[in-house]
C-alpha cells in the first residue's frame, strides 16, 4: 500500500496516456467507451471496449466522447476516466493530483467540463496545462514549419529556454510575407545566434516516429532529416475551395468577389479567409455584413481592403511592415539603408502601396492612413522620407477641424 503520486493525462481524441510520477507512462488506452444503447450502461472502456465491438450484440456500440482534444460527451469522459484511475490507482489512500492537458484554444465552459470529470473521476485536485506548452517539456530539439510571425515567435521563446530550433520555410528569405531579403537577413543573424537553424527553400516532406508513436524527426523533400521531439506547423491558412472546381465561380488561390462581396456568379458571396481580403475576425464580421446586406437588396461596398499591417520586436530589433509586400511590372521601389535601419517603399502609380521601417518606427501613424486611404504621394512634391503628418491636413475654418486630404 502506498500513498498516491501526481498523474498527467494525455486527454486525446483517439488515445488517453496516463503518466505516474515516478512509474513513467502507466497507460494507453483507446478514447472509447462501449455503451448498451438500449439501456445506456457503460460496459466497457478503453482496449476493452474496442475489442468488444463486432463479437457482440448490435446493441453495444462504441462512443468516442472527444473531439479534437475537447469533451463532447461529458458523462462518458467522466465515467471512461474514471475506469483509467481505478486501473492505475489502485489500493492508494489518498486521491491523486491531476495534470490534464488541453487544447490552446479550449474554451472557459470547456475548461471546467474538464476539470469537472476529472474531479467526479477521482482526482483531489485537477490543474490543466494547454498541449503546445506540455510538449515543450522536456524537449531538446524542435522543428517549426513556416517562419512567418506565428513561426518566429514560436522560436523566439523556444530559444529563452533553451530549446534547440530548426525553422523550415518554402521561400528564401524568413518571414517572406512582410520582410524582403535585406530586412530579414538580421532577424536571420539574430536568430542563429540565439542558436535556432533555418532551412530556407525547402518544404517538410514527413515525420519519423519511435514505436510509441512519438515524433523523433521532421524529413524534408530534399532528403535531409532534422532531429525533433516535436514539431510547429505555422505554415498558414489557405481556404478550402476545392469543392467550386467546375461550378464557374472565379478562383485563384480565393474566391473573387468584387466590392460588394459577391462572386461573378449570381446570388452567390463570400467573406472571410476564403475571399482573400483578411483573416482578422473584425474585417471578416464586416466582410459578411457587407455580404448579407447585399443579398438583402442594398448597395453597399466593402471599402476596407486593406488588412496588411505587422510590428515585430526580436531581440530589441524592431520592424513595422504595412501592406502588401510584393513589388508588381511598373511600381517604383525606393530602398534607403544605414548603420542603424532600413526602409523600403512600393509606389504604385503614384500611390505608397508598401512600406519597411526597420529600426526606429515612432511617428509612423500617418503612413498607414497614406496606404489605406489611396493617397497619391507624389502630389507632395516631397522626398518620400520628409512627409510628415502636416503635409496632408488641411484646416476647414467654417467648420473649425483638420480633414485629411
């Protein structure tokens, strides 16, 4: 008889590890309950339960009481964890503390359907830890697909403490979205000297398991293998529009749609990530306002296209990036580089459709309102780097306020 040590619990969809302090991993059992339909009786939980399914009467039929990480059904996942600490918890006087990990993106309600089972299954005291951060535990080596924004802050902290990093990303340069080469070369520098290691224009081809089923390495398309104890997949949303192949709405890598939200094809809109325009929940909710007030009969447009503005901070070295960073047949680009900061502009007919500032980035408020609102910069007959705020405001003296031009 002795008394009980702390457990953590892998609550997965598809399989439920158990760790005992001291023991190691007591557990791994299948997330399935077999239940009675008829009556509602759990009959067994677990390998049990799987086993069971097909040698006996159609009535026992086999339950999964979690989705994605997350209880669905609150009553199996009580009784199915209840089953799993009586196995591993056996003649102990005391109830065990219990680690739980979940999803990052687990909700409140969530949260205490969980920690609710885990009580009424046994446990003293329950504790959740969010599952990207119990991975991390114990790790030594990591590898991030994608060094996008999500990607860099990920290695960031990795590298404080003292994880070993491999980024691997499909263009040549990190953080293609928002830095050229030259703003990214010193994040690059930065990096690899905290220790993290890029793997530029090359893509993840698959993984290696042990024979527990636990990552050991990330294999790439050109055959290099990069040692893992787990992986980030940053890589990016992409809508899913296979299904309109054939149905002659206009696509490219998202739906078409004009100022009003809609499609070239009658009575048909789209908002959000598969329009292409932004992710961001704001801009969405208004793309689809936009959308339902069209298919109500108004005219209205959806003047807010642009979405693209990030500021990140590495190391003490800071960057603002505003729209898109892609210079296009006849934009003009103006690049200025010193000791202490960079900035490049994209002019489109007359127009600043992009700008870096790499370094100092005070009193830079004003040009995300030149992108945005379309103003033709070359109407200032300044050097681009002497605008200022004053040289777009005018004062109205009937109506005693600055507008902007």
């Amino acid at each position: 008889m002795k008394l009980i040590r702390d457990i953590g619990i892998d609550l997965g969809t598809a399989n439920v590890l158990c760790y005992e302090e001291g023991r190691g991993i007591v557990l791994r059992e299948p997330s399935v309950v077999a239940v009675d339909k008829n009556t509602g009786k759990v009959l067994q939980v677990g390998s049990a339960a799987r086993n069971m399914l097909g040698r006996t009467p159609g009535n026992i039929v086999a339950v999964r009481p979690l989705r994605d990480g997350v209880i669905s059904d609150y009553e199996m996942t009580e009784k199915m964890l209840e089953q799993f600490l009586k196995k591993i918890n056996r003649f102990t006087l005391v109830k065990p503390r219990v680690v739980v990990s979940v999803p990052s993106g687990i909700t409140e309600v969530e949260e205490r359907a969980v920690i609710q089972a885990a009580m009424e299954a046994g446990a003293r005291r329950v504790y959740l830890i969010e599952e990207p951060f119990a991975a991390a535990l114990g790790a030594k080596e990591c590898v991030i697909v994608g060094s996008g924004l999500v990607g860099l802050d990920a290695a960031y902290a990795l590298c404080e403490r003292g994880i070993k990093c491999r980024v691997v990303e499909m263009e040549d340069r990190i953080c293609p979205l928002q830095l050229d080469a030259a703003a990214g070369a010193p994040y690059q520098r930065l990096f690899e000297e905290a220790g993290c290691e890029f793997f530029l224009a090359k893509r993840a081809a698959g993984s290696e398991l042990d024979d527990a089923g636990d990552m050991r390495a990330v294999l790439l398309e050109s055959g290099e293998r990069l040692p893992a104890d787990f992986v980030i997949v940053t890589a990016g949303v992409r809508p899913n529009i296979e299904f309109l192949e054939g149905s002659g709405v206009v696509t490219d890598r998202c739906v078409k749609v004009d100022d009003g939200m809609r499609t070239n094809i009658e009575n048909i809109w789209a908002a959000g990530d598969v329009a292409g325009l932004s992710g961001i929940w704001p801009n969405a909710a208004l793309q689809g306002e936009t959308a339902a007030r069209g298919m109500c009969g108004e005219s209205v447009k959806y003047s807010d296209r642009y979405a693209m503005k990030n500021t990140m901070n590495f190391f003490g070295l800071t960057t603002l990036s505003l729209g898109p960073n892609s210079a296009e047949a006849g934009d003009e680009t103006v690049v200025n580089e010193w000791r202490s900061g960079y900035t490049k502009a994209i002019i489109r007919d007359g127009r600043l459709v992009h700008l870096t500032i790499q370094g100092d980035i005070s009193n830079t408020g004003f040009w995300q309102e030149l992108i945005k609102r379309g103003v033709k910069v070359k109407d200032a007959k300044k050097p681009l780097e002497r605008l200022r705020y004053a040289d777009f405001w005018n004062y109205d003296e009937e109506g005693g306020e600055y507008l902007w031009k």
